[in-house]
C-alpha cells in the first residue's frame, strides 16, 4: 500500500503522520487489496479538513470529514472510510456469489 499524506496551510507532523497511519491500517484489515492511498490534510479558518483516496482494484473511494480539531476529524474520516470499505467488500462478495450460483444453474 503507497500512503501518501500531504498538508495545505498545515504542516504535517511526524505525530500527526503515525496518528492517519495507524488509523488507515484498519482499512487494510477489512481489504487487503489497497493499491494506494492519498491523505490531504488542510486548514479552512476555523475548521480542519481531512480527505481520503483509496484505490483499490475496480474502484476509487474518496471521503472527506470536518472538525474543528484535527485529531477528531481524522477519527471520523477513519470511520467514514471503515463503512465504504465494508460495504465495498461486501459489493463485491455479492457479485462474485452470485456469478458462481449463475455459472452453477448454466451447467
């Protein structure tokens, strides 16, 4: 998995890198075939900005989360990728069962 975290107006901290790193290995926990990973950490006034892109294979997932502070933003970005990969994976479960019972009725 290539992570790569970048910063606009923000400079991204080695604390501040471990803490997305730790969070975004439970996505690889749930799917293991993380191609690439790109973080944008910014500052808009008042509010923090985290932006997620996973690449996976067939698909793209790009979440965003807001929070006045930093650490709690990227909790909530960590959840909000947690369920779109899931829910991906299980997509994607669904397509491969139902192929094979497809396969399994065409013989």
């Amino acid at each position: 998995m290539n992570l790569n975290i970048s910063g606009h107006h923000l400079e991204v901290t080695p604390a501040i890198r471990e803490y997305v790193t730790t969070k975004l290995e439970r996505v690889t926990r749930h799917f293991d075939s993380v191609i690439d990973v790109g973080v944008i950490l910014s500052v808009e006034k008042l509010n923090q900005k985290i932006e997620v892109t996973v690449h996976v294979r067939g698909k793209d997932i790009h979440v965003e989360a807001i929070d006045e502070n930093l650490y709690a933003a990227i909790d909530l970005l960590a959840d909000k990728l947690d369920r779109q990969v899931v829910k991906h994976k299980e997509k994607l479960m669904d397509h491969r069962g139902e192929a094979l019972k497809h396969q399994a009725v065409a013989e």
